[in-house]
C-alpha cells in the first residue's frame, strides 16, 4: 500500500464544492480543512506509487476549483518495516 499526501490551493467560494467533490473519492481517505498558504490536507492510499499520481492528476487536479497541488509521497524508510 501506498500512502500519499496532497496540499491543494483552491480558488476563492470553491472551498465547500471542492470539499464535498474530494469525499467522494475513495482512495482519499482523510480530508483536512486548514488555514495558511493551502486550503486542504489529504491523506490518499493506493496500491502503488504509480496510482496515486494517477488519482491526483485525473480525480483532484481535475476538480473545478482546485488551481495548484503539492504532492508528497509517504515512505516507511525510517520506521524498520
């Protein structure tokens, strides 16, 4: 299983409509409004690596209202597993 997380910049009044689109997918599996220089947190699992791009560029990025992404690929490197 691969873990990633996306910082996603959303156009001004799309917060809500973005919110409610990126319940719907399934493979966000955590959602987190926030204040500062992005809008929302999310928390996405796929089998691989490969899927969760494919998940951001085709599902999130392509959201009304989401105008940038940043995403950050979860690793176990440091736990042992």
């Amino acid at each position: 299983m691969a873990v990633g997380f996306a910082l996603l910049s959303i156009s001004p009044l799309y917060e809500k409509a973005v919110y409610e689109k990126l319940r719907t997918i399934p493979e966000v599996v955590e959602i987190h409004p926030l204040f500062g220089e992005y809008d929302i947190l999310l928390k996405i699992e796929c089998p691989d690596i490969d899927s969760i791009g494919s998940v951001v560029i085709n599902k999130i990025r392509s959201t009304k209202g989401v105008m940038d992404t940043k995403t950050l690929i979860g690793t176990k490197s440091l736990s042992g597993e």
